[in-house]
C-alpha cells in the first residue's frame, strides 16, 4: 500500500519506467500521482507484465491507466480496480498503448475521469493484439466534466478497436462464470483467478498459491528413489520432484538420474527442470547426468493453443543445463505453447558446457514470440557438444529458429544429427541452426530435410533457398530430400553398426537410434496454431 506523488512523467506503484525485465506476481493498493504516463505498476513498461493487479487511484495528465499509463510490451492475466483521472490517454487498466503492446486476458474495473479519450480498458490503443479482456460499463466515465451514458461509452476511448474487447456489469464480473472465463484463457503455475467474499469487492483476485496440484505435475512431486549415488525415476511425479529440487538450488552436481521406465505426462502440465532467477540473474542449473536408459517421455505440455504458457522466459524439458550430461533419451510429442520466451529448446532451453547424446525429441513448439527455438536445445553457450541425435519437431514463430538449435556458440559441436520438421521465422531459419555465433562453428557430417516448409517472415523457401545456418549454407551442413534421407550411403561416417538403424520398413526409411526402436509404433502429431503441417519423416 503505497501513496506516491511525482511533478515529473513516469510514476508507477512498482516501477516509473521498466525495460527488458519482468514484473510478475505483484499488487499495489493506495494513491499515486504524476504527470505524464502514470499507472497502479507502471508508469511506461516495455516489459513483459503478467498476474499483476491495482487497486489504487491514479492522478496524472496524459497517459493514466489504473494498471499501466503507456504500455509496449506484454500485460497479461492481470486487472485494474479504482479510480483513474488525466487530461488525454485515460484507460481503466492502460492509458496508451502503442503498436507493440499486447494486452491478454486482462479486466478492469475503474471510474474514469478525462478531458479527452477515454476508455473503460484502453485510452488510446495503436495495437492489433488485445485479446479477451473486458471493462466493467457500470463505472462512471466523465469526459469535459459530464458523464457519459452506457451507450457512450468505450472499452477502447480511440484508436485501433478489437473484437476480443466486452464490456460486463459489475454483477457479471462478480458471477463465477466470469471467473471460469478468465481461467479458460489463464495458464500460470503461479497464480489462480478466484473470487472470495468480502475481498475486492466481490470481483475476481489472483490468489497467489503453490502450483494446483490437479493442474501442475510440480504440485504432486515425490522424492525419487536413492540407491547408492543414483536417482531412479519410476512415475512422472518423481521427474516432477527433479524439477522441483533443482529449481529450488539442489543442482544435483556429481549425481546421476536414470529413468527406470517410459513416462506420459499428458494428465498435466509441466514446469521445466531448471530456471532463470531474475532476482540473481543467474539460472538455476541442473549439474548432473540424466540417463534416459533408452526410455521415452511422451506428451510434455506446456500452456495450451487458446492460454499460452508465461510462467518463464526459458523453456525445455530441462530449462538450464550446466556441467552436464543428457543421453539415451526420448522426449516424444512435445506441445508447447508459449506467450513469449527469449529461449526454448525442445530437450533443454539453455546449455553451458554440456553434452547430450542419443536423443530424440518430437512434437510442435508454437509461440507468439520467441527469440532461439530448437528442438534439441535453444542456446548453446560455450564448450557443448551435441551428438547422435535427431528431431521431428514443427516450430512457430520464433525470430532465430534452428531444426536442432536455435543458437549455436563457436566453441560447440554439433555431430552425426539431423533434423525432419516445419519451421516459421521472423529473422533467420536453419536446418539444423538458427544462427550462428561465429563463422567457423562446428557442424559435422548433419543432415536437414528440404522437403518440409521452411517460411521466412511469411515467404515460403524453396529446397535451394534452405540452408543449415541461418541464412549461410555451411559446407559439413548438409540439406538433402526426404528420398534422400532414407539412403544409407547420405550419411558420412555415421556408425550404423552400434548407434545407428536404417530399414525402409522402419520409422519411414529414416535412420534411429538403435537402443530406441520402439518409437516406431508411437504417432508423432504435427499441428501448428491455425496450419496444419504435415511433416515428412
């Protein structure tokens, strides 16, 4: 609870001005004032916003919203309670948002007060993305000091309108049906809309709480089994426990997991191994061996298509890796769904010093926005090396997407891999990397798929427009057809005696892993947003 009053431009209940950082899981209560670009968090944020809420009033001049005065970035599963009043730009939870600003799953409820635009949600908005976010019409809105009718009144006060905008009453923001509208389109491990009596008036609050454990693998964790210096993973709740230690400081240096059977995680939904701390600004890493024994875990899910996942900006089975090693493991029909991510890696978001080996990884990871993507890994830091291994996973919207690696250092290798999947980017596609660190990184004897979709900011490539870096075709970086793939001769010094299988009667002619044949009796979904692709294998 806080009252803060500024002459200058930038007041906000958290923060005046936010970039590049998050601000997650906060609330403020009380009065503040300003000038230009005032708001219950922030004055202007260019910075991802999300479970946030205000119940304050907001005095200012131009740009005074009860969330955010000016917004350029992501405001999501929030809202906005109180009493908000400026010259211009006056919205019940954002006074301007510009064309970069996003707002999703949001409401407010808040007397306006303007001489100008107003609205019961957005001022002035210059986004085409607000989605499923409402305004309660029976707050006064005054505009040169006479009050507006129902009728008059705006959700959007002017600017770029949006069919995803509704107004409510404030009985029917107090009606549990609303709050089951709000959680249809909410994803968060860490925040749950509910309504409790006498609390906020009766409308709906984010009750902050430990992952539902009827939701959230991480909510059921149980300790794995210890024989010797070895964790034996048997249930989905013992790698659930994994992810549970490590992103609570155990790292498990020196110590080895190995899955003792094939896992479906398809009941809930996953939290990654592994997490970045903004407080230190450091990850928390996972240090040990992980031994998939030659098992698989299938059905990973991450957020879903209509409540995209922004619970973290780094996501993977594993988040982080670090010292660490990853072999003779199948991750099988990966479904993530992310709102905005810096890294996302299908197997591990992030790796540092690291080797993974013998995997194999399948399914779609779907976004709004991404920087790195990968199947295998998002980024590769220093000193990796990835080996015998392949993937079958689509990849949507991500600015660097790579079929094994989004991003990959000079000090890495990548060998004996390759990659069959869709791929949609912003800036820079790759077979088998996104971009690369350097000029001289280390591709040996991969192979990628021609024969799939590669499209580049909406242009489809053709097969001799597709290369394995990026935009630059590396000489030991091989793009060949889907005929091709399936010829055991493509492969230059693989090792099809102990590591590798060709049959054509077998996993559709392409070659897999040995130890790991039982994949071939389990369908790999290829779904992307509103496309559906159907990728050669």
């Amino acid at each position: 609870h806080i009252y803060a009053q500024n002459i200058n431009s930038y007041t906000g209940g958290i923060c005046g001005y936010s970039s590049s950082y998050s601000i997650e899981n906060c609330n403020v209560s009380g009065i503040i004032h300003g000038y230009d670009y005032v708001g219950g968090i922030a004055g202007t944020s260019n910075s991802l916003i999300k479970n946030c809420y205000s119940q304050v009033k907001v005095r200012g001049n131009l740009g005074v919203g009860g969330l955010v005065g000016n917004n350029g970035h992501i405001i999501y599963n929030s809202f906005a309670i109180g009493d908000v009043a400026g010259f211009d730009y006056v919205g019940g939870l954002v006074g301007y948002c510009g064309y970069s600003g996003k707002i999703e799953n949001c409401y407010a409820s808040a007397s306006l007060t303007s001489d100008y635009n107003l609205g019961g949600l957005i001022g002035t908005n210059y986004s085409e993305e607000i989605i499923n976010s409402f305004w309660n019409i029976d707050k006064a809105h005054s505009k040169f000091k006479s009050n507006l009718t129902n009728n008059e009144k705006k959700g959007i006060g002017y600017g770029e309108q949006s069919n995803s905008v509704y107004s409510k009453t404030s009985d029917e923001m107090k009606e549990q049906s609303f709050v089951d509208l709000l959680s249809k389109y909410a994803n968060d491990t860490w925040a749950e809309w509910v309504i409790e009596e006498n609390v906020n008036d009766g409308f709906p609050i984010l009750d902050y709480n430990i992952p539902n454990p009827d939701k959230y693998w991480i909510g059921n964790a149980e300790e794995a089994v210890l024989n010797g210096n070895t964790y034996e993973i048997y249930t989905p709740k013992q790698l659930a426990w994994v992810a549970k230690e490590v992103n609570s400081g155990n790292d498990f240096s020196g110590k080895t997991i190995v899955l003792m059977n094939n896992l479906d995680l398809s009941e809930k939904y996953w939290t990654p191994i592994g997490k970045y701390d903004s407080i230190t600004g450091d990850f928390m890493w996972f240090r040990g061996t992980f031994d998939g024994n030659n098992k698989y875990i299938s059905n990973v899910k991450i957020g879903k298509t209509d409540a995209l996942n922004s619970d973290y900006i780094y996501y993977g089975l594993f988040c982080s890796i670090k010292d660490a090693q990853i072999k003779n493991l199948s991750v099988i029909n990966i479904d993530f769904n992310i709102l905005y991510a810096e890294i996302v890696g299908g197997l591990v978001g992030v790796t540092d010093n690291s080797t993974v080996e013998n995997c194999f990884v399948s399914g779609i990871i779907n976004s709004k926005y991404i920087f790195y993507a990968g199947s295998i890994f998002g980024a590769s830091y220093t000193n990796n090396n990835f080996n015998n291994s392949y993937a079958y996973v689509d990849i949507i919207n991500a600015n660097h997407a790579g079929g094994l690696g989004g991003y990959l250092d000079f000090s890495s290798i990548i060998k004996n891999s390759y990659y069959s999947g869709n791929i949609v980017a912003k800036y820079s596609i790759g077979g088998i990397i996104g971009l690369g660190g350097a000029s001289n990184i280390d591709l040996q004897n991969c192979y990628f798929n021609t024969s799939t979709i590669f499209e580049l900011d909406g242009l489809k490539l053709s097969g001799s427009n597709k290369s394995g870096i990026g935009n630059e075709q590396k000489a030991k970086s091989y793009g060949k057809t889907f005929n091709e793939l399936k010829m055991r001769n493509t492969y230059q010094n693989w090792d099809f005696e102990n590591i590798w299988a060709i049959d054509e009667n077998i996993n559709n002619g392409l070659p897999y892993l040995k130890a790991q044949i039982f994949l071939v009796d389990i369908p790999v979904q290829s779904i992307a947003l509103n496309k559906t692709f159907i990728s050669i294998y």
